[in-house]
C-alpha cells in the first residue's frame, strides 16, 4: 500500500499514489463420510441338525455365512479407506483455501490501521523546495505527528509545523469540498499546492521586530540567536517588520530566508501573514527518507530565552 505524500509548499507538485482495496473470499467445504464397514457383514444361524445330511447342510451354510462376511468386511475397509482418503484431499484444499482467506483479512485489517494512523495520528509529507534548507532538503519525506497539539496543546516557538495556507498565504483560495477535504485528510486524495512547511517563530500576543543593530529578530525586545538552523550565509531577514501577532495565530518563516515566501509576504494581505492555528495539520517531528538523512526534529534551545517574556503563547 501507498500513501499520498502531498507537497510541503507550493513551490513543489504533488505525486499523488493510490492504494487498491483487497476482496475478501469465503469458501464452505463439505468433507465425505467413511461408510461403516460393518454395514455388510453377516452371522450363521445357531440351528441344531436332526440328520447328517441336515449336519452337512448346517456346516456348508455356516462356510458360506462366514466367507460372505468376510468379503463384506474386506468391501467395508476398502471404502472406508477411499472415503477418508477423499475427506483428506477436501480438508487439505479447504485448510488452503482458508489460509488465503485469513491472509486477505489480515491485508485488509492493515489497511485500515494504516488509514486510521494517517487520518488521526502520523502522517508523511514530501519536501518539495529549499524553503526549510538546511534543516529539510528538496526530496526529504517528514512525519508529521497529528497529534502534537490535540488535546489542548498549543504550537510552540521553534515548532517546525505543517499547515494548510488557505486563508493565509492563499487568502483568496476557495475552500476544498466537504468530500475533497474529508479524503485529504484520510490520506486518500493529494493536498495539492495548498500545503506549506515554516518554522514557528511568534505566537499570538508576541511582538516580532526585525532587525536590532546586531542584525537579529526580536522576540519580546528578546534577540533570537537563530544559528542552529539559519542557513549558513543568509540574514534573518532583508525586509524589515515590525509585528505583534494576533492572538490565536503563529508568525512563521523559512529556515532558508532569501528563499522562502513565509509571514513577510503577506504583511499586506488579510491577516497579515499570520496563520491561524487551526490550519495547523501537525508537527514535523522526523525526517524518515532518505535513510542517510534520517533524524529527529527537536525545537533549538535558543527558543528557551524567550519564554516567560509575555505574549499570549504565555499564558495558556
């Protein structure tokens, strides 16, 4: 089975694969019956002779008697033999049948798992562009963990997030249909170019500024030392902002800053470039393929100088 792996940004094209549904086959057999073999069997009667001749008479009848008995037990093991011999071809194709059939119930409990898995719980994401280089290479796969923020839980700064862009980066994109989204969800239909992959960097209430006379984002009249993943020769930012996000919203941005369209692009259109939490799918926790590439996603620490500095992040 295969599962779509829609495109973490717009910059990329979705390759949507599909999986086939297994059929399920019941087979009923009916194994044969061994005859008794002693159904042909016969006795001589216990009749006294009154003259020789009934004596002789009495003896051939008890010959006759007894070899007849003897073929009818001879017939009834022979049948019997053939019959269990038969009953034993009809379980052995039987066993074989089921044994299919078990297996194909087993494919299709795994698709189900697999599909209740990338609906509610993991999901896996392709990398198109080098907006998040050099913590996401054009090609990488992710696995998002759905279940990040469910239950209360909120985003957090340094989260690297996976989110649906209708409403913010595409504020003039139409909603998809209620069945379109209900497949996407499931994993069963492409998320097309609606898909993006930041780097949360404020949340809602926080105060973003960029850049202090030592070049580097503020957060809360906090510098943020972005080292651990800026990519190496780019600043924080060339275009200069200054922000306080909207409560219930994320501020988010590239790791590869000169090339990623992020919050900055959109400061003019409605919502300012913030995204709305619940357009959050989930958050990117690993980095699965390819297998030389293979790690986990941990928040920098640098985002620990920031806390309890304010903001409506603060008070959840």
């Amino acid at each position: 089975m295969s599962t779509h792996e829609p495109p973490t940004d717009r910059d990329g094209s979705p390759a949507p694969t599909g999986a086939d549904s297994p059929t399920r086959s019941a087979v009923v057999s009916a194994p044969g019956t061994a005859p008794d073999a002693d159904a042909g069997s016969g006795t001589a009667p216990d009749a006294e002779p009154d003259s020789d001749l009934g004596a002789t008479a009495g003896v051939a009848a008890s010959a006759v008697a007894a070899a007849s008995a003897s073929a009818s037990a001879d017939s009834g093991s022979d049948a019997g033999a053939g019959a269990g011999a038969a009953a034993g071809d009809e379980d052995g194709g039987g066993g074989g049948r089921r044994w299919s059939r078990d297996l194909l119930w087993i494919g299709a409990v795994c698709v189900v798992v697999l599909l209740l898995v990338n609906a509610f719980a993991v999901r896996p994401f392709a990398v198109p562009s080098g907006s998040m280089e050099g913590t996401l290479e054009p090609g990488d796969r992710v696995l998002v963990n759905q279940l990040a923020y469910a239950f209360g839980g909120h985003p957090q700064r340094g989260d690297v997030v996976v989110f649906d862009g209708i409403g913010s980066f595409l504020p003039y994109r139409d909603e998809p249909s209620g069945v379109k989204r209900l497949l996407t969800e499931a994993g069963l239909a492409p998320a097309g170019d609606t898909v993006y992959v930041k780097r949360v960097i404020g949340l809602g209430g926080d105060r973003i500024t960029c850049c202090g006379t030592d070049g580097r984002l503020r957060v809360n009249g906090v510098p943020l030392d972005e080292s651990a993943y800026l990519f190496p020769g780019d600043a924080p930012s060339a275009v200069p902002f200054d922000i306080v996000v909207p409560d219930g919203k994320l501020w988010v941005m590239g790791d590869h800053r000169s090339a990623s369209r992020d919050s900055r692009d959109h400061l003019g259109e409605p919502g300012g470039g913030a995204v709305p939490e619940d357009k959050v799918i989930g958050r990117a926790d690993w980095v699965m393929f390819p297998l030389g590439r293979a790690t986990s996603l941990d928040r920098p620490a640098a985002f620990a100088a920031i806390e309890g500095t304010g903001g409506h992040g603060e008070q959840r």
